[in-house]
C-alpha cells in the first residue's frame, strides 16, 4: 500500500465515521474522560464511560468501538477490565488500548499482563510506554526497564520502533507511537504523521483523546487506516489550533473546533512518510 | 396557568436563584461533573459534589437543593445512592434524577427501581430514557425495551410524552424531555421550550449540567417552573453561544458565558408554548 | 525577610519549575482534576493522577512534589491516603493538603486528622478550612464548629490568621488561606497577596488547581515561597484573565493561557504586603 492509497483510505474512514457515528464505548481515566468524549463527538463518534464489570460487558455488545485507557485505576478495574476486554476478544469488536503509566502498580501490571490474550486492536502509547508494553508481553523491542513519568512524550518514537512492530505482528492490530512525529505500523506497512504542535505537551489529554478518537475510526475502517487517520487528524488539528491561539486554555477549545470542522480533504492532505520494515 | 404567568414566575426564579446561591449537592457521573458544577456557579448556585454514603446524606441536609445522575456507576453507589434519596426524601428536599444510560447493568436498574418510592421532584432524560423509566416503574406510557444509546437524544420528545405525564402524576413533581424541543411536564401543564443549537449535541453533558442547573432554580421554585426555567435557560444561551463560535470546543466556553450572562428578562422570554392534557 | 527578597525569590521559583518540570503526582477530587493537571502543566510542571494504594506510594517516591486533595473520596482513600502520606513524610518529599469540606463524612475527617502526624508541607484552603483543620488538630485559632459550605470562600482569610499560623508552627511548612486577599504565612512570617477576579469563585477549581501548582513550585522552593508563588502566579493570572473575557467560561480558557504566558517578571510584581506576627 502506497502513501496515496493510505490517504484515500484515511478520507474514507473521516467520512465513513461522521455518516455511521458509532457508538464507542470507553472505560477511562478520569483526569481527561471529559476531553476523551468530547473529541470522540467532535470526531463524529458517540461516547458512552462505565466503570462496573456488566456495564463494561453490555457496552462492549453496544459498541461499535471501544477505548480502554488503564490510567487512574480503580479496585473494581481488577474485574471490570478484564471482563470487558473478554467480551472485545470474543466478538472480534475492535478495540484500542492505551497503556497509561504501565510500571506503576500491581494492578494495572497484572491487567495489562492479561491484556496480551485478548489482543486489542490498537494499541497507542508514548515510546516509553510501548517498549514496556513488549517487555511485559515478552516481545522483541521491549524492556520493563523503560522510564515511565507521568503522561510525557519525551522519547523519540524509533527508539520503539521494534516494539511497535512485534506488538503489532502479535496482535494482528495496528500499533501508534505518539512523539514530536508520530509513527503508525501494522508490523510491516510503517508510517510516520507529521504536525502537531507543542502545545499539545502542556495540555493533559492529548494522548488519551487520540486514543478515543482512534476508537471512532476502528468502528468503520481497518485497524491501520483508523491508528492513521487519528494520528492524521491531531496532526493536522493541532497545527491549525496552535497557529491560532497563545496558550493551553484556549488551544484545548480551539483544538475540538479544528476536530470538528476539518476535512476528510484537509485530514487526508497531512504529511505522511511510509519507510516499511525490511 | 398560562404562558405568560410561566414567564413571570421564570423570571423571578432566575433573580431569586442569583440572589440565593443555593447550595446543591450532587452525585453524579466523572464524564461531565466538572461541567456540571460550572454551569451550577454560572447560574448563581453553590456546587458540591460526593460519592460516600454518609457524605450524601450529610451534603443532602446541607444542601438547597440535590442532583443525582446515574452515569458511570461506581460500587460504592450501592449503599450512597438510595441512603443519599432517602434522606431527600425524609426531609422533602427538591432533587433531580437524571436515569442517563438506564438498562445498561444490573445495579443502575436496581437504583432507579428503587427511587420510586423516593420520589424524585424532576425528572430530566431524553425520550428514550423517560420511556425506560416509566416502563421501570410500571407506568403508563412506558417500556422497558426503549433504545438506549450513549447519551444522544434522537427521539421525538412527544414520543415520551405520556411517559412523562405518567411519571409526574406519580410524584407529584415535574418532567423534563430534552430534544431539538424540549417537554416539560408536571402531569396536567404541558409546556415546549424552543431553542438550542445542534452543537450541544457535539458536546458531552449538555444534558447533565441542565439537570444540575434545574437543581439550581429547584431551591427557589415549585418542580415545573424549576424545570422550565432550567430548558429556557439552556436555549436561549445554547442559541446564542452557537452563533458566536464555530465549533463544540468554543461553544462549551461560550455558552458557559451566556448562562452566567443572560438577564432574568431574556431568559424569561424565550419561546414557550403551552399544550395541556386534555 | 523583605518583601524584595520575598520577590526575587518568586521570580526564581517561577523560573526553576519551567527548567525542572518536576513531576507532581496528586490523589485528587474528580469534579477538578482536569484542571489541577492542566493548570500545573501550563506552570510548567507535569502531572500524574493515581487511586490506588501501591500506585500512591509508587507516585510518591517518583514525583518532585506531592498533591493530595479530599474532595469525592472513594472508599479506597481509607488506604491510599494515609499510605501515600507516609511515604511522603519519610522520604521528606514536600506536599501540598487541600482539606476541602473538612467536616463532612466520617473517613474525610478520620484521614484529616491521621495527615497530622505526617505534617503536609503546605496547607491550602479557604478561611473556614484551615479553622477547621486546626480545631481538627486540636492548635490554636481552631474551631470544630467552622461553617462549611460547599467550596467557596466566603470568609474574610484574617478570620484564619491564628489558625494559619498555629498550623505552620506545628507542621514547619507553610499554610495558605484563600480569599478575595489571599494570607500565606509560615508561622512567624505572613504575607498578603492581592489580585484575582471574582469570576475565580464562579468557576469550580480555582482553589484545587492553585493548590496543585503550589506543588509545581514546592519541588523548586521552600514551602512558604512556594506557596506565595502559587498565589502571585493566580492572582496576576486572574486580574489579566478577567479582563479579557466576558464570562466563566471563556475565563477557564484564557486563565490557563496566562499560567503559561507570564513571565518570572510579571508574577514576581504581583502586589504583596508583609504582615509579619507580632
């Protein structure tokens, strides 16, 4: 698949999602749940959160797509998470994993240990975050030595190049390591999406609301097309934003506007490079 | 009662709000609790929000006023949710329910069942979960087998209409159906609120922060006015913000804004009409 | 110490907490803690929120600084709280309390009095929090009986003043009173900061996420600075922001945007007057 074809299909998946608006299910943080619903609607999506384990499972059945962000677990995760990415598993619905501060507690390293089975679709994180995800799956790339702080990106998005794509390979998904450039792989197609803004670092949430709005996208194209196309769309939106605002606050407003009144033209124009495994 | 004597009554509701500043308590859902508390203080009421049973019966003693939304569950909602409505009820505080995402998991069912015998003074849901509700309750005009789907509104209101009317006959308080118009009941007294804009549905908690705010104005009115005050308020500041941004991120600032902004007189006159029970 | 000297040190606080980026972890309520984060991101920190037990303790050796805050406690807060604090207290890491609504719910008063023996570095609350506390704590200037009423400030901060210092006297930090004037003393040294808006008691969290970025600065600055940093920055913050905007809403945005934009110069000339105790 050829950049064009790419950017084709990432026009299609914009249009696509805002004519279906699939319902996306989320079990998520509570510091960014806000911002994680309102850029899945301005996306085009619907958004629904739960916390309890049957509520989990029935949305699961509901969904279209669904968004797990293991960030500001609570006790009742130990069942609810687990439980609900059972139900994703078993009915081949797509869902996208954000692996939020992985290293820190017992629980969420158990749960995402458990995770490896249930083979979510997407999987986004920062470099950190990926390469300790394949360490703890036992992986090629992946080390649990990786430096987990707090939500930043400060790692260049090669250095988890590798574990992006054995994690890819073993899931069968699509893999997004977000960075000042941000690369997308399947295991073998690699993009790097270009954009953004650093803006985007002195706000919270802008890595768990592309993980949401990577979930609206999983609900009406493949998981490499919908890891692209949210990747395409922050780019591009918080380019826009940033050039038009002189701080955080206003940008967070500014930046669902873009999400909203962007283009699948506008999306699909943003600056991709493919540079495929060998 | 007829139009204009609801627009009199909104009026002096809007002043006596601002002048009071009731304090209104809340339970409710993490998704959109910040919203909720800033359209509470925009509309010149007092914010407080909890989750631990003993916390909800002594807020619901200190409080004006209580909300209770029934979004993104927790355990502990268990044991807090009906203590915290019996206390309301105990002591013929004014509360608003907000039954968001009824049907989905056991322990929401059991609580909005068992809120029957509570009472609750407003009602506040889309079509869909009016009719739910009213199906919970054995009601006419219910059905336990209305859609439930995220958090949108896409029904007809009038298609909630006997549900509503069924639900405040029952307890004696009011019912509001948010849609593109809006429903307010209070079994005999029908009323339709005009206004809005279709960007507060590419918005997370358009609909909870209104029950919060209805909460509000439930401090210094009866039931219907409070509700109705509360729909006004939401379409004149939802038309307003709406022409002034040009998107969801703008819009929720904006229309933060105009809540806190508009004038008793403009809230007062918008667009009601009035459409009894025959 | 003069004010001048007081000031320069501001100026270079606000300048270490841009170069460190020290990372504040916080246990912190739900209704604020998107603003807490990105209020400390836009100073300059990075934030990381946690519940659970293990993860407090964990987040509490990796961070700068520490953020707890008593607002929507969960029933897991009998476990993460006191354990986090301890490992605060004896890994001498310096942390910031908010005893918001002291006085409601048995568990919120069990763990405030429990911190006693862990000596917060800073205290931050309005004037009938921090009489509360130290009737709690059974010091000088306090009373069990303080009115507490949802989250505002409606006391006069002088009214906390033997509270305040009795505080800082037991705990060897710094204890900050939030009001139309904000008081920081450090037991024999106090302080009075001018500035802010009145729109700050119209939106929910002006106090959570000042406290938050009090944390920010603790990591650079000795306690009473940093907190009389933290009131210079949202002082200068809230005057400028005022005076741009129209309402609540468009104050959040643009507040935030001037926590970016200041400069160690504007915050450092924010008005103080020394007061110092007899």
């Amino acid at each position: 698949m050829q950049v064009e074809e790419i950017k084709t299909k990432i026009k299609a998946a914009v249009i696509a999602a805002k004519k279906a608006k699939p319902l996306v299910g989320s079990i998520t943080n509570a510091v960014t749940i806000n911002f994680v619903a309102n850029a899945q609607l301005a996306a085009g999506g619907s958004a629904a959160m739960v916390y309890l384990p049957d509520e989990g499972q029935t949305l699961a059945q509901l969904s279209n797509a669904f968004y797990i962000n293991v960030g500001t677990m609570l006790p009742i995760y130990a069942e609810a998470l687990p439980k609900t990415a059972a139900v994703l598993a078993a009915s081949n619905k797509p869902w996208v994993l954000d692996p939020v501060a992985i290293g820190i507690g017992s629980l969420r390293t158990d749960i995402l240990r458990k995770f490896k089975e249930y083979k979510p679709t997407i999987i986004r994180g920062n470099a950190s975050e990926i390469i300790a995800l394949a360490g703890l799956w036992n992986l090629e790339g992946g080390s649990l030595l990786s430096k987990v702080r707090g939500v930043d990106a400060t790692e260049d998005v090669n250095t988890a190049r590798k574990a992006a794509e054995a994690l890819a390979a073993y899931t069968g998904g699509a893999v997004a390591v977000s960075g000042v450039i941000d690369l997308i792989t399947d295991g073998d197609s690699t993009v790097y999406s270009y954009g953004g803004s650093l803006l985007m670092e002195r706000i919270t949430g802008a890595g768990c609301s592309l993980g949401g709005v990577m979930g609206v996208y999983a609900a009406v194209a493949d998981p490499f097309i919908a890891a692209v196309t949210g990747s395409a769309l922050y780019n591009v939106a918080g380019s826009l934003a940033a050039a038009k605002v002189s701080g955080p606050g206003s940008f967070i407003a500014q930046f669902l506007d873009e999400i909203f009144l962007l283009s699948a033209e506008e999306i699909g124009n943003n600056k991709l490079e493919k540079d495929d495994k060998i």
